[in-house]
C-alpha cells in the first residue's frame, strides 16, 4: 500500500503544482478546454497515464471544463501517486 504523505510534503508538493488545491483527502484542479469536444478529448488523454500507473482520477466533464479530482482511496488520504499523476496530467 502506498504511504500517506505528511501535511508539510502535501504543501510542499502542492506548490511544485500549477493550479491544484487541496480538496479533503483530495487535491483537485479544474482545465478549461474551450468546448465539449475539446472537453471529452482531454478524458480520453487522461486514460493513458492513469492506466500505466494503475491510478484512476475522478473526472467531471461540463460544455468546456474537466474536473480532476485525485486521492488514493486505499490508502485513505494522499501519496506521491496522486501528484505524480496530477503532473502527468498536467504535461497532456
């Protein structure tokens, strides 16, 4: 299972970030993609960095905008995994 970070690595690996903010046991960011297909094309590019790392985000797609939400349900809270994946989201 992978390790809870502590609240000083959250906020030191939160500022390494462009845009996310803590959401509860979560950290969250949302991508403005200027219409509904630009949108759903953003999702279908999530899918593959989350299945090479095994880490599935929570999405919420609107006309223009994705809602990303990531935590490690197993583990409870947050882990490198979630800014790991939030940086490779952020690279797309």
């Amino acid at each position: 299972m992978a390790e809870l970070l502590s609240q000083d690595e959250i906020e030191a690996r939160l500022g390494e970030l462009d845009g996310w903010s803590r959401d509860g046991e979560a950290i969250s960011k949302t991508y403005d993609r200027g219409d509904f297909v630009g949108s759903v094309e953003f999702v279908r590019r999530i899918v593959e960095p989350a299945e090479e790392m095994g880490h599935h985000p929570d999405l919420s797609i609107s006309w223009s905008e994705v809602a990303v939400a990531i935590t490690t349900h197993s583990a409870g809270g947050l882990t490198a995994n979630d800014f790991e994946l939030a940086s490779r989201i952020d690279r797309l």
